[in-house]
C-alpha cells in the first residue's frame, strides 16, 4: 500500500463560502408586506432561522453579525442590464465580472440581463454565447431575458426551447431602433401570442421608432446634430404613444406586458390607467430617471448621459416618476446598466445617432431609490423593499427563493444602514466606466454587509466578491403573480393594500411624510 499522502483536495472557493454559517442578531427585518424585529441564522447559503434569540441555538465556528441600528433586506434585483453588450460600434465597458461585482457593492444580489441577437442569429446561439460571457465572471446570481430582434417560424420554435429547457420565461420586444430591432405591430401581436402559449412574460422597449427616424432626418438636415437632437427626435408623447399601443397589442392578444425602462410621467400614467382597467400589465422605471433629470448638463457634456428612452429634460420627472412607484402605477426599478467610456461616447460628437446608447446604475440603484423615495417620504421601506426585489422575484417567478427574508430562502441579504450617506463618485464606484452620471450626489441608505447565497461579499465598504460564484438562476415559465390575473384568478394587477399586514408606513405603500 502507498504511503505517499494524498493529495489535498482543495475546496473551490465557492463552496468554501457558500458553507459559512452566519449569525445576524438584533437587526429589523424588512420583507415587501412588514417589518419585524427577528435574528436570522444562515448556513449552506440558505436562510434556515428568521425569529428570536430565545427560539434558537446557535452552533460553534458561526460569525455573527451585530445588525442594532440596521434593516435587514432581500437582496435586490436589478431586472434590467446590459453587461459587455455590443452596441452602437462599441462594447460596454462593464463585463459581467465587474458588473456584478458593483452590483453586489451597491447591494443588488441578482441582476437579470438581456440576450440581444443579431438580426438572423439563433436564439438559442445567441443565448449559449451570453451564457459564455457571464457563468466565468458572475459576482452574483443571474438570469436572463431574450430579445425578440427578428421574427420568424425558426424563431418560434426556438423560444419553445428557451422557455421548457433553458431557463427564460421572459423576451423583450423593441418599439424603437428602426432598422435593428424594431418589430411592426403585426409582428408584435403574433410574438405576444407565442408567449401567451408557452405562458412567459413579453417585455417591450415602447418607443415609436418610425417617428423617431423621421425626426432624426429632420434635425440632422436642420443641422442639429449635437446630444440635444437624442431627446428631440424622442419626446415624452413618442414613449406614451408606444407605451399605449403595447399595453392594447399585449391586451388583445390576452399576453402579461412587462413594459421596460420608462421614463416619462405620461408613460407611467398610462401603464396605471391600463392596470386600473384590468389590463395585466406591470411597469418598470430606471435608477437614471429618479436619480437625476437632464436640467442643469451643459451642452458639452450631454453626450455622456445618452440612453433611450431618454433622461428626460424636467427636473419634476424624478420625483412623478417616484409617486408613480409608490400608488402602484409602477412596479419596479432597473438600471439599464449599459456603459461606455467617455471616448466610446465621443464618437457621436457631431452626430448624436452615433452616441452609443446606455449609462450606469447598477450600482447606485438601492441608495437612489432609498435616498429619492424612503428618504424624501415617498416610499416606505416595504414599498422599497417591494420595488428594488420582490416584485421583480414574483414577476419572473423566483420568488421566495429571490426577494424575501424567510426560511428556505437563498440568503441574499443585504444589511442596510438607513442613515448613513455617501457621496456617489467615479473615483470611488466598482463599475469599470471612466464617469459616472450621479457624480457628487449624497444619497442615504448604505451596504454595511452583503451575503450573496450567504456569502459576505461586502463588509463596511471593503468588497471582496468571487469571480464566477454567481449561478444562472433559471425563471420557470407560468409565474403565478402574472398568471393568476391573466387566467381571472385575481381580480387585476392593482394589488390590494393590506394595512394590517403592514406594520410601518401607516399602512400604506406611501410614506407618512407625503
Ligand atoms: O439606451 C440603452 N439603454 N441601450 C441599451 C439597449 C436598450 O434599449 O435596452
Ligand atoms: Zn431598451
Ligand atoms: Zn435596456
């Protein structure tokens, strides 16, 4: 017999983490329908105790967290990225390592991100490629949506397999981008109509893109071709009307609308009139949008702060937009992380149809929406808790696993220091763009820790994540939450206040302050 030691069997870095035992004591626990002062105790990265000291025994070799002061939050969910995208002849400059890792900093524990074909690519190729790009690099856990950019027969069949073997119930649509993305309303409808019978989700970027184009030919011929000319040629009423028109195609066609990115107050108006009329429609606004508005950017430095649908110019929009979030009439926040350095941004000096599209916000996405909704009274910390996780858990139909403290969970926990600030610059930020759109603001709400599947990966500042310990988190299709009002199980999408549930906030989703 061989004497000679065996070799030691490392164990890869994912593991050793995601076996750590933690223990978070005296924090409040803020879910989406209350609040509750509960310890928490997490091993193998799942959450095994949430309830009072008394009611446990807490096992050697566990670190404990003293959380007095602190909320304890499901880790949020950014449903909308676009990490190392190739787009508008450049490819943004956040990949899916640090992406994920200013993600995690910022205390988003899931981001789900966009397969974009090319015009004729398979889906299922363009997915095993996104596929490629992100399970090496993930900080985080991760989904993925897949865009409908081109219609046909092969397409069908293939979102057949997307949704029943890969792990995507959801696929957006573009209203907007003539000529790249953009579908017709005729294709629109039988696309609705192939995910109402696998039972997914549409999503749809609603912007008019033909009068887009045709106001871009005309400014371009007036001579105005600076950044200016990007909100110009799409105002408020060509994200309403494409906004409008979605919610009555996905109607007719009995489809759940997740309507993406809006920016407008007229837009968000729309999706609550539409879900006041029974219409299964959910709307989502962006961290770019609440955190800032366009007044005040100089002429020479608009070009940095270019996305569609645009940042709109009024410095009121932020605030609508946050009541909009508050009564219901929208649901979600994403970032629409799409960033590009400042020369890739500089290649549409003097043609802003060649200013590549897309700014950062998956890193201050939390501390935006605490600092503009619970922190200037809009918000109350479940509304909070509702639309930077859960809602986005429910709506693709991961939740409980994502979006709740509770046993059985993954504990992707974030503890949260409401009172503290800090001041949001490019020199202090984890994403690898070389500016950063919310320079100088001070915002409340701060990571003191972040446990991603239980793993502490951010500590009082200092960000210590794993490359590719995030997993894929596969959305199965049918997500109760869209489904039960599509199928009249539930009497629409507005959902019901349940005050005694609610324990802070006065019962409401809007805080006492407004
Ligand atoms: O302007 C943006 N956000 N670019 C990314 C593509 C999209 O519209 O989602
Ligand atoms: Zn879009
Ligand atoms: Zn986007």
């Amino acid at each position: 017999m061989s004497t000679s030691p065996k070799p030691v069997k490392k164990v890869p870095i994912h593991l050793q983490s995601a076996a750590n035992r933690v223990y978070i004591k005296n924090g409040e626990i803020v879910n989406h329908d209350k609040s509750f002062k509960a310890d928490v105790y997490i091993e193998d990265g799942i959450i095994k105790f949430v309830g009072p000291p008394s009611e446990i025994t807490i096992p050697g070799g566990v670190r404990t967290i003293d959380a007095s002061g602190l909320l304890i939050i499901p880790g949020g969910i950014d449903p909308h990225t676009h990490m190392q995208l190739p787009f508008g002849g450049a490819v943004a400059v956040d990949d899916f390592y640090s992406g994920t890792k200013a993600a995690v900093a910022g205390g988003t524990t899931m981001i789900i991100d966009f397969v974009l074909p090319n015009k004729h690519e398979s889906m299922i190729e363009a997915y095993d490629k996104w596929r490629s790009w992100a399970d090496p690099k993930v900080c985080c856990d991760y989904g993925l949506h897949v865009g409908i950019t081109w219609w046909s027969k092969s397409v069908s069949e293939e979102l057949g397999i997307l949704c029943k073997e890969l792990g995507v119930n959801s696929f957006k649509t573009f209203m907007a981008y003539k000529g790249l993305y953009q579908l017709n309303d005729s294709d629109l409808l039988d696309v609705f109509e192939r995910i109402r019978q696998l039972n997914g989700v549409a999503m749809v970027h609603a912007e008019n893109g033909d009068i887009i184009a045709k106001n871009t030919q005309r400014l371009l011929a007036e001579g105005i071709n600076g950044p200016e000319g990007h909100e110009l040629s799409r105002p408020e009423e060509v994200e309403a009307e494409a906004v409008h028109r979605a919610c009555v195609l996905a109607h007719q066609m009995k489809t759940p609308l997740f309507v993406s990115g809006l920016t407008s107050k007229s837009s968000a108006e729309l999706v609550g009139r539409a879900r006041r009329s029974g219409y299964c429609v959910f709307g989502e606004t962006l961290a770019s949008s609440i955190g800032r508005s366009m007044s005040g950017v100089s002429k020479a430095e608009r070009i940095y702060y270019i996305t569609s649908p645009p940042i709109r110019e009024s410095a009121e929009t932020p605030r609508q937009l946050m009541k909009s979030l508050a009564y219901d009439d929208l649901q979600l926040t994403g970032s629409d992380n799409c960033t590009f350095n400042k020369e890739h941004k500089a290649k549409g000096k003097g043609d802003f149809t060649k200013i590549p599209n897309g700014v950062n916000g998956v890193e201050d996405r939390m501390s935006l929406v605490w600092e503009k909704g619970v922190q200037a009274g809009l918000l109350d910390p479940c509304r909070f808790v509702a639309v930077t996780s859960t809602n986005a858990a429910k709506i693709f139909n991961i939740y409980p696993q994502k979006g709740r403290i509770a046993v059985g969970s993954d504990a992707d926990i974030v503890i949260w220091n409401p009172n503290a600030t800090r001041t949001i610059s490019k020199d202090t930020h984890h994403q690898a763009c070389d500016f950063n759109i919310f320079e100088g603001m001070t915002v409340h709400g701060v990571c003191e820790f972040v446990l991603v599947r239980g793993r502490i990966c951010a500590e009082r500042g200092q960000v210590r994540v794993a490359e590719g310990f995030g997993r894929f988190i596969p959305t199965p299709v049918r997500p109760p939450f869209v489904y039960d009002i599509i199928e009249g199980k539930v009497q629409s999408a507005v959902q019901e206040d349940h005050p005694e549930e609610r324990q802070n906030g006065g019962g409401n989703s809007v805080a006492k302050k407004f």
